[in-house]
C-alpha cells in the first residue's frame, strides 16, 4: 500500500477519536481542542494524500474511491456532532449530497468506471473543513463573539450553496452513469 493510501487510511481511523473528544467533556473544555487538533490533521492529511498521489504518480482506483470517502466519514461525523451549532436541515441536505454522490460511484464502479472527486467537490470539502475547524473554536470573547458568529453563519450557508452547486455539475458531469429505462 502506498503513502496517500496509508495516509487516506489515517484520516478513516482518525474519525471514531473526532467523534469521542467532541462527545466527552472534560475541564475547561480542553476535549474540543483535542478534537479540532484531531479534525486539523485529518484534514491536512487529505491535502497531502492527493498531492502526494499526483506528483509521485501514485494514484490508485483505491485512492479514487476511498479518499472522498473519508472525506465523506469525517465532514459527516464532524456535522452531527455540531448539530445545534449548524441547523439540522443544513446537514441532513449536505449528508444527502454524499449519499447521492456514494451511489453514483458504486454505480459507475459496478460498470468498470472510477470517477474521481472533481474541483466543486474539493472547493466544497475545503471549505466545510474550514467551517468545522471555525465552529469548533467557539470563540465566547465577548468584543469578538459578534464577529465568530457571523463567519461561522456565513461559512455554514457557502458549504451549504457549494454541497448543492457541486451535486448539480457531479450529476451534469456524470449523466451516462445511470440510464433509466
């Protein structure tokens, strides 16, 4: 197994640990700044895995499938336990967006084809990482509370317009994926 493999595996592995800091909560809070370190090499490690891939001329049908998914885990597991924080109605439509993206892959796989995450797709994952990272800061400063609210709302609402900008050209893009009969 190659590094951006080894290292797309890492990101997979590193989500049940996201998920328990988030859910614990130990004094002064100090289990959401475990969990943001935890979220920001996840994060860092899907950068590096598709550079990696790229310039050293290691991508795989492996790498392809499996790197948006555990782009898919972490984003997702990261959205639920912020649910309160980010509106409910804004998950469930995000999350639908993977699931549709999910089957349009298993799909096209069972046909042979591997279709790789495309620039709207990777443009929206970078963007919800930032918005995770920012919402899990939780900044309460009260001169700067303002301000961290209102980046957080306008971050939570471009994830939200790029998840359904990159469903429509992933759909355009990929048409002769499903044929109805």
């Amino acid at each position: 197994m190659n590094l951006p493999n080894k290292l797309t595996l890492f990101r997979v592995i590193l989500v049940p640990f996201f998920v328990l800091f988030m859910e614990l909560s130990l004094p002064g809070g100090i289990n959401r700044y475990i969990a943001l370190a935890i979220f920001a090499v996840a994060s860092l490690t899907d950068l590096l895995d598709g550079k990696i891939a790229r310039k050293y001329n290691l991508v795989t049908n492996f790498g392809k499938f499996m790197d948006p998914l555990a782009d898919k885990l972490l984003v997702a597991a990261a959205m639920i336990c912020l649910i309160g924080i980010i509106p409910k109605w804004v998950v469930i439509v995000i999350i639908s967006r993977e699931f549709i993206i999910s089957g349009f892959r298993l799909i096209a796989a069972e046909g042979g084809k591997v279709i790789a995450a495309g620039w709207w797709g990777k443009i929206k994952t970078t963007v919800q990482m930032i918005m995770i990272i920012w919402l899990i800061l939780d900044i309460n400063f009260k001169p700067v509370a303002f301000i961290y609210d209102i980046i957080g709302q306008i971050l939570i609402y471009a994830s939200l317009v790029l998840t359904i900008v990159s469903l429509v050209d992933y759909l355009v893009k990929n048409k002769g994926v499903i044929r109805i009969e």
